[in-house]
C-alpha cells in the first residue's frame, strides 16, 4: 500500500534559485524528448525508448550550450525522461490519457520527483532533507510510521508560491486476519502519572529520562515566566526571547523522547499480541482524571501521549491483521471484582487495593480494571 503526505517547505534563497533551475531543467529535459520521440515515429515509426532518451540527455550535457543541466539533480532529469515515457506506454494501451502533451513554463505545475535510494530523502522533526538541497527547513505536521519505507519525494511550487514536499511512503498491508486468542490478549487501564496498567499487572511508567527531562522543561519555564516580557502587553526583552528558544528546545526534546518511548511499546505489544482492549477514553475524562491526581505542570506536558500511544497500537495491530478494540467508557471496568460483584466502593480514585466483600479476594484497583477490560473486549470481538 502507498500513500504519500505533503509537507510545507521553507527553502532558503539559494535553495529557491536551485529549484527554479530543477524545475525548470526537468521541463526542458521532457519536452526535448517529447520532441526525439514525435520526430522518430514520423519519421520511419519507430519508438524511441527511456533509455534511448537518457543517453541523449547525458550528450547534452557533454554539449557546452546545454551543459548547465549538470547543475541540477540528474535523478530528477531521469525521473522526467521515466514519467515521458509512462505516458506513452498508457497512451499506446489505450488507457484513455490522450498523446502525451508538452509542459509549458506558465501552465504546467513546477515540480520535480526524485526516487528515494540510500537515505538521500530523510524526514526529520522540523527539516527534509533532498538531494542536491541539503537540509531544508519543514512543517512536519504528521509522522508516518517508523514501519514505512520512503519511495519517492516530489518537490513543487504552488501557484500560491508556497513549496511543498510530497513523500511517497510504502508499507505492508496484512495478508491475513488473525483470529485472536483468548491468551494473546490485552486489557489496558489509563494510567495518568505513567502511562498504563496491563492486564498482567505490568506498569507502563515513563523513563526516567523522561521525567528528568520534564523536570528540566518545567524549570526551564518558571525561568521564562520571570523573564521581562512574559505579561501580556510587556515588551520582549532579549533575555525573554532567549529563554524561550531554550524552552522551546527542551519541549522538542521531550515530545521526542516520548514519541520514542510510545514507538517502542506499542511496536512490543503489537508484535506481541492479537486482541488489544482499551477504554475508550474522551478527551474530557481523561482531563478530569488528570485533575484528580492534582497536575501543576501545563498541558502541554502533563499529556502523557496515552492518546497518541492509542492511534498507534491501532495501526500497528491493524499493520498485522490484528485489532484494537475500545471499550465503552461506562462499562464498569474498576467496579467489577472477577466474582462478579459490582463494588460501588471503587468509584473512589483514592481508593488503590479492595477486598471484595462477597468473595474476600483482595486486589489491585488498576489491575483489576485492566483484567475487566481484557475480557469485556474479547466479548465484544466474539461477538461483532
Ligand atoms: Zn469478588
């Protein structure tokens, strides 16, 4: 399966002047083969194939008059050439594309695509880096998978004059469903100071890294908000302007750190497991649980990514034929003791260990949601 995601990209002034030229070069180089291929066929039908092209671009920049295409990435040449030719193989099964049409300098989008060989795209938090390009300065607004390969990048220009970088990514769709197993299942109870509580009574806590870091950030910020210009209405004064390229280091630093963290475990526990069942938490609950354990650091920081740690156990399940299931947010999962006594007593977050009235077990709170959750989501797999 392919899908691409389109990132907004600020090319430096000499980045711009170099993707004039490759836009530019690519149109050229595509209209003169256009150009090789009409003249063959009227003159003895004869086609001339991608390779023929190819070697004819590599004598024009032999050639002093057009040598100044060796400035620009000669993969994109080629990719123009292997596009030329993609459509008069279309046009000769008659795939309804029409003849091949020349790219005119006004008309046509600027852009150019390279193929993705040996890491000359990569895809970092706040840059791509091309080839020929360098680093350029992105919006990285979405992450694709660690799991997907990069296939190609396409560089354009908008007509808003805006650049953009379309990566092409590749990844595996599943062959097969996996019919869940009872055992290779997995209850997950929200964990606000950590991150969950499984149903083998395993504790998902952040790294102490993490914390150290969060730690950092948050004094970081205490620092900043006593720096002038921090009031609304204030001037920023350059110490203001300074801390706060230090917080904004720090932040970054953290949301990665726990990007990878939430990587790793969900790639564990999918690679593990069949079934997964969460509570289907909104947004507005997961607020209010956070406000009981009494958070003083900002939002920002505070979200463990338990959200973000979701989508991803989804999709990577999913990746292997495998399911996530959510569970209604009202089903009882703290309440009920594996007896099957509803245990009104567990509405109170405070509450950490209770023993059951009716069967005398005694238990663990989260545990014991987890557990609840692992077998109502089996229920509902079962049953739909
Ligand atoms: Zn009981």
């Amino acid at each position: 399966m392919n899908k691409a995601y389109k990132y907004l990209i600020y090319p430096t002034k000499e980045q711009q002047t170099l993707l004039a030229r490759t836009f530019g070069c690519c149109r050229y180089v595509y209209n003169q083969a256009l150009n090789w291929r009409v003249a063959a066929y009227r003159a003895d039908g004869t086609s001339i194939s991608y390779v023929d092209t190819a070697k004819a671009v590599t004598q024009m920049k032999n050639n002093p008059d057009t040598a100044w295409l060796k400035e620009v990435d000669s993969v994109a040449l080629q990719q123009a050439l292997r596009s030329l030719d993609a459509a008069f193989k279309n046009f000769w099964n008659n795939k309804n594309t029409g003849f091949p049409k020349y790219k005119s300098k006004h008309r046509s989008r600027r852009s150019y695509t390279v193929p993705v060989t040996n890491n000359n795209v990569m895809v970092f938090d706040r840059a791509v880096k091309l080839p020929k390009l360098g680093y350029v300065k992105a919006k990285i607004h979405r992450v694709a998978p660690s799991d997907w390969k990069l296939k190609s990048a396409t560089v354009s220009q908008d007509s808003d004059e805006r650049y953009y970088v379309s990566i092409l990514y590749e990844y595996e769709k599943a062959v097969r469903t996996i019919e869940a197993d009872p055992d290779k299942t997995l209850g997950l109870d929200y964990k606000s100071d950590g991150l969950y509580v499984d149903s083998n009574g395993d504790c998902a806590d952040m790294p102490h890294y993490y914390r150290k870091a969060q730690k950092q950030l948050a004094r970081a910020q205490r620092i900043l908000s006593r720096r002038k210009g921090s009031k609304k209405g204030e001037p920023k004064s350059r110490n203001w302007e300074k801390q706060r390229l230090r917080v904004n280091r720090i932040y970054a630093h953290v949301k990665n750190q726990r990007n990878d963290f939430l990587q790793k475990r969900s790639t564990g526990i999918a690679n593990q497991y069949d079934l997964v069942a969460v509570e289907d938490l909104s947004l507005k609950g997961m607020s209010h649980r956070g406000k009981k354990r009494g958070f003083r650091l900002g939002k920002a920081i505070n979200d463990n990514g338990y959200g973000m740690f979701v989508n991803m156990l989804a999709y990577k399940l999913c990746n292997r034929g495998k399911r996530l299931v959510k569970v209604d947010r009202f089903y009882p999962s703290s309440q009920l003791c594996q007896c099957g006594y509803k245990n009104p007593v567990t509405r109170n977050l405070s509450v950490r260990t209770i023993t059951c009235p009716i069967c005398g077990r005694t238990y663990d709170r989260d545990i014991n949601a987890a557990i609840n959750l692992k077998k109502e989501g089996y229920r509902l797999y079962k049953s739909a």
